[in-house]
C-alpha cells in the first residue's frame, strides 16, 4: 500500500526529452512539497543508481539538485557557483543517457551558495568527486548536459551499463 509519508521513485527523462534543455525556474516556495521533491528526488538518484540528480531530470523544470557521493544526500535549491579553482579531468555518466561515457574537464574546487527546503541559505565548499557532481546538477538546470563538454564520448551496450553504473559510481 501507498502511504503518504512514503518516498516514490520518480521517472527520469532520457536523452531527447525537451524539458533537459530547458532553463529551469527559480523556487520561490518552501516548504513540505519542496521537501518533498528533494526526498523523492533522492530515492530516484539511490535506485538508478546514481550520485546526482537534478530535477529536470524527473520532469520538474525547477532549480533544485540532489548530491550524494556517499557522505548523505545533499539538497540544494536555487544554487549558485560563488567561485571555483583549478581544473580536473574525470569520467561522467548521466542518469538521462545511462549507455554514455566520457571524460568532462570541471573546476577541482567550488563554492555554491544555495537554500535549503526551508529557504534558508547555506555556503558550502567541495572539492573533487562532490564539486565534480555540483557541477554537472548546476549545468543540469540551465539545459547543458555533460555530452556538450565530453570528450571521448562512447556508447556501451545495454548488458554493460548496469556494470558501468558500478564500476564507475560516476552517472550524475
Ligand atoms: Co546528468
């Protein structure tokens, strides 16, 4: 049975749906349906799996991602890239092209300003792996997708993307 406090995984937009190129709006409501989203959201990237979604993604062209790269999920609404430092190569996948790979140039460091479901606003810093997903979500939201940065872009069959998901942990 269906209850209301349970989470639900949502369905994600693959390749040439149109709402991933849009630029998604500003949330100017908080609250227990934000809240909601993000919890959702958030189920959607653990069973795919994935370690960032953003929620055009799953249809809602609003500026909210989710990040988690083990340490807890991570929800930031209306975020912003403050600064960013240095430069890293690393290999990316995304939930919306799940037989695509390749390897994306990011900003080794960056500081995001953004709020929480509440509308309070935080700062944080990351570096890495975390700054690497903030930075394919962010993209998310104003309609750029990791395979207009990728180099090296590459297919894989569908028997091997379930091991690729794995292997790799890198499908934002
Ligand atoms: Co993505």
């Amino acid at each position: 049975m269906w209850s209301e406090n349970e989470m639900a995984a949502l369905t994600i937009c693959l390749s040439d749906d149109p709402i991933l190129r849009k630029k998604a709006k500003p949330v100017r409501e908080f609250g227990p349906l934000l809240k909601r989203l993000t919890e959702d959201m958030a189920e959607t990237m653990h069973r795919a799996p994935g370690i960032g979604l953003a929620a055009p993604q799953v249809g809602d062209s609003r500026r909210v991602i989710v990040a988690d790269i083990g340490e807890g999920v991570i929800p930031l609404v209306n975020p912003k890239i403050l600064a960013q430092e240095g430069s890293a190569w690393d290999t990316e996948g995304c939930l919306s092209f799940p037989n695509l790979y390749g390897e994306v140039e990011r900003a080794e460091k960056v500081t995001v300003k953004a709020q929480d479901e509440s509308g309070k606003w935080k700062r944080i810093e990351a570096e890495g792996l975390l700054a690497r997903v903030f930075q394919h979500e962010i993209d998310h939201l104003d309609g750029i997708l990791f395979i207009d940065k990728a180099v090296n872009l590459r297919e894989i069959l569908p028997e091997q993307i379930e091991a690729a998901q794995q292997e790799a942990a890198r499908s934002l």
